[in-house]
C-alpha cells in the first residue's frame, strides 16, 4: 500500500505574541518578548509575580456567551484558535465527510483556573458549600476537543493528550499516525492551557522551576545563558489543520508544510529532571528521522524545547550533537521559549508554527535575551542568539519534552508535489 503523506493546511493562535498568526510571525521575526507583571490575580507574595500571558483576548469575540460560560481560559483559547484553523484551512463543511474528519486537542492540566476559583468558592462557602454545576466539563483537559468536535460535527478519532509539556506535540503525532492509518483525513489537533494561576504559578515557584527576575521580566526567559535562572510561564493555544496530501489537493487547499515524521521517548529517569545525557531526546530525535525518511545533514534548523532552565538546555544540546554529529555546526539552533515563556501543553502546537514561519518565510527566528556565553554550551552551535537568521529551510525539527520525562519530535518540510 502507498504510504499516504499528512500536510498542513490550517493554523490558529493565541498566545503571548499575539492573537492570530500573523500577529506572532510578526512578534517572532522582530524578537518581541511577552513577558510582564502578572494580571490574572494578585501575585504580589509570590517569588515570582510576571508571566507571558495572552494580552487582549475577549472571548466574547469567537464564542457565544453562553458557551463561553461553560468552558475553562484554556478551553476558551483552543476553541477560538480552532476557528481561525478551520477558517484559515478554508474547508467547506458541507462538503466534508464529517466522519472522517477528529479532533485531538492535549492540555498539560486542562481547567486549572476553574478548579482554583471552586476550591476558593468552597472554603468561604462556610456550611453551605458551593460549587458550579459546570465545574467537572470545564476543568476536564479532554473537554477542548469535544468542543470543538461538537461545534464542526466532527465525527471521527476525538480525544486528549496530556503529557506535561509535550502534549500538543503527542497530539500532532496521534494525529499523524492516525491519518497515515487511513482512520481520518483530517484532524484538528495542538493543545491549549491557561496556567497562570495562584497553584501554576505557586506550584512551579515550590519547585525552583520558575525565573524570579522580576525586576526586569522581559529578558528573564534566557535559554542557553550562563545567568538563566528557570522558564517564564505562558499561556495560550496553538491549533493545526493537518490533512492527508490527495485529500488536501482536491479541495484545492493551500499546503503550509509537511509532516514528515514524528518520535517519541521516555527517559525513565527523574520526574522532573531531564536525563543528564539527553538519551531520551536523542532516541525522540533519532526515531523521528528514520520515520521522516530524513537524514541528519538535511535539517536546516531546529526548534529546541529550550526552557531556560540549568539542566535541561545543557541536555538537550548534548542530545543534539550526539544525534547530528558534525551537521549539529551546520544547522541553526534557536528557542523561541525566550519570547513566548512556557506554554506548557500548548508549546509544541505553538512552536510547530514557528518552524513552519520558518520554512515559509526563510527567517529563522532569535534565542533573543542572550547576555553571557555559558562555558558548559559548545560555542560552535548556532544557537541564532539575539537576531532572526535568514536562510533557506527546507526541513525543520521541533523538540517538545514534559515532567515525567515524556519526550516528542516533529519532523516538517517544505510540502513537494
């Protein structure tokens, strides 16, 4: 049987850059930082008081109030980042076989707000407690899909993935493998979450996980920097169209990039920590080329996981040049984690985009916020510190990793007849 071919076709965002793509490739090529104080509640006690948060964003314009009323911020996100996808991708719905067509949506924690303001509602609730019929729907991290699902009839595979971190990345690759086993030609998929709460932000602060630089939040997300001092929690969504390649022609649908194969892994080492040697990274990476049918020498850049923490960056670049050898000084490194913070479940959705900007535009996008070279970091690597870089990317990598040591990579190209 022919291999069939997955492509993508539809691209939606919010996220701490902007509120549509457009607005993001933007905010990428100019290396624009997201961050600033926290608005989402009070964070004047914590260690840590700024984020990258969505600026703007009215729900009100994409969701009719009363459904609005009964999804979560991060389900709010993935379904009006759904609808600039669908509308971006240009599908006439009533043409579709809505039964083969799913939507796979991941969200590291789902409704996190919604059960912080419950859990504060029932303790001052004295003998009469009090909680919202709507609060297992919206705080359930599934729940983004079955919206979606629901407002497009869409009928075919439907569910989540959580997987910390790498969870919009295992959504693409569920989807993936599932239009390349003939289950669906279409499938909505990325991941959405809205963290940046009184337990996200305590949570991560408790762990030692969060920068604490807050007297100038801007350039605190410093992956790769000798002065890093941990990640910048973000927010927000990032939705892909990804559509068999026949299926996609024949509608006449404009192609942004291939998928051409994805890889997963475990470390099975720490539940934090990243394995000290990147062995998980490594096989994510390996197993992702031989799937895509692609050699080493033949990225041209790579979107690393990149969080501005001490350990993890030194891991992943140990990873990288175990896997790439020689090539690894060819190519183009960059994180875009030093503009958009840490969007936790919706990273690798969100930083797919920026490999396809990449692919599209030939910019490669900065590690802006590099101050002091960190001697442990071989500086050799191009790691695209400070200005975008422009040059012709013909394939990309992005690497996606998440607490528990879940470990994902994507593989996508420029789309070939």
């Amino acid at each position: 049987m022919e291999k069939r071919r997955v492509v993508i076709t539809g691209l939606g965002t919010f996220n701490p850059l902007g509120n549509n793509v457009e607005e993001y490739f933007k905010a990428l090529d100019e290396g624009v930082s997201g961050a600033g104080p926290i608005t989402r509640f009070d964070a004047s006690e914590f260690s840590t008081r700024f984020a990258c948060e969505v600026k703007g964003f009215d729900p009100l314009n994409y969701i009719d109030r009363k459904e609005a009323r009964k999804m979560d911020r991060y389900c709010q996100f993935a379904v009006a980042a759904a609808d600039q996808a669908v509308a971006d991708a240009n599908i006439d719905l009533e043409k579709l076989d809505k039964s083969r067509a799913g939507v796979i949506i991941g969200s590291g924690v789902g409704g996190i707000e919604t059960m912080t303001e419950n859990m504060i509602d029932f303790v001052n609730s004295g003998s009469h407690p009090r909680f919202t019929p709507f609060l297992i729907p919206k705080m359930i991290a599934d729940i983004a899909a079955g919206f979606v699902s629901i407002k497009y009839g869409f009928m075919g595979p439907n569910f989540a993935t959580v997987s910390a971190c790498a969870s919009s990345s295992h959504a693409i690759h569920c989807s993936y493998d599932l239009i390349l086993l003939d289950e669906a030609d279409m499938i909505i998929t990325g991941g959405a979450e809205a963290a940046i709460t009184i337990p996200g932000v305590g949570g991560f602060n408790s762990a030692k996980a969060l920068s604490t630089r807050n007297d100038d939040p801007k350039t605190a997300s410093r992956p790769f920097d000798l002065d890093r001092d941990g990640f910048v929690l973000g927010e927000g969504a990032g939705i892909l169209v990804l559509e068999e390649y026949e299926h996609a022609k024949a509608r006449g649908a404009k192609i942004y990039a291939e998928l051409k194969g994805c890889g997963i892994s475990a470390d099975a080492h720490h539940i934090t920590a990243p394995h000290p040697e990147g062995l998980g990274a490594k096989a994510a990476m390996t197993t992702a080329l031989k799937r895509a049918g692609v050699k080493p020498e033949e990225i041209d850049y790579i979107n690393v996981h990149g969080t501005s923490t001490h350990l993890g960056d030194i891991a992943e670049l140990k990873a990288i040049k175990e896997v790439f050898g020689e090539a690894a000084y060819k190519l183009n490194i960059s994180s875009t984690k030093s503009m958009t913070g840490h969007l936790l479940g919706a990273a690798g959705a969100v930083e797919a985009m920026a490999c396809i900007h990449a692919i599209n535009s030939g910019i490669i996008p900065p590690t802006i916020n590099h101050f002091t070279d960190d001697p442990e970091i071989d500086p050799k690597l191009n790691l695209t510190f400070n200005t975008p870089q422009k040059r012709e990317v013909r394939v990309a990598l992005s690497n996606t990793f998440g607490f528990g040591g879940h470990n994902s990579t994507m593989i996508l190209a420029k789309a070939e007849d």
